[in-house]
C-alpha cells in the first residue's frame, strides 16, 4: 500500500516538473502530457484513498 502512494506521488510530482519544463521548453505537448500525467495520478490517488477509508470503516 505505501509503494501505491509513493509511486503516485512520484507520479503527481513527475507531471508538474513535466509542465515546468513543458513552459520553459514552449512546448504544448510536454504540458498536455504532463497535466494528463498529473490528473491520472491524481484520479488513482483518490481511488485508492476512498478504498482505504472504507476498508477502515468497515
């Protein structure tokens, strides 16, 4: 479960370096890869926090 978070965190932190580049690059591609890179994590991270929660719950 801790390898989950770190790899998703690793994953969130990978796409907003991803943007900063992407900006400083001026490349529309590396920022739409790397907010879609972000929001992927981010949408297993919540995943993954909700089943944790209900797990505790029940």
């Amino acid at each position: 479960m801790q390898l989950m978070f770190v790899l998703i965190a690793t994953a969130v932190v990978a796409g907003f370096v991803g943007i900063g580049i992407g900006v400083a690059e001026g490349s529309a591609v590396i920022i739409l890869g790397s907010l879609v890179l972000s929001g992927v994590a981010t949408f297993f991270g919540i995943q993954l926090r909700r089943r944790i929660l209900s797990e505790r719950q029940s």
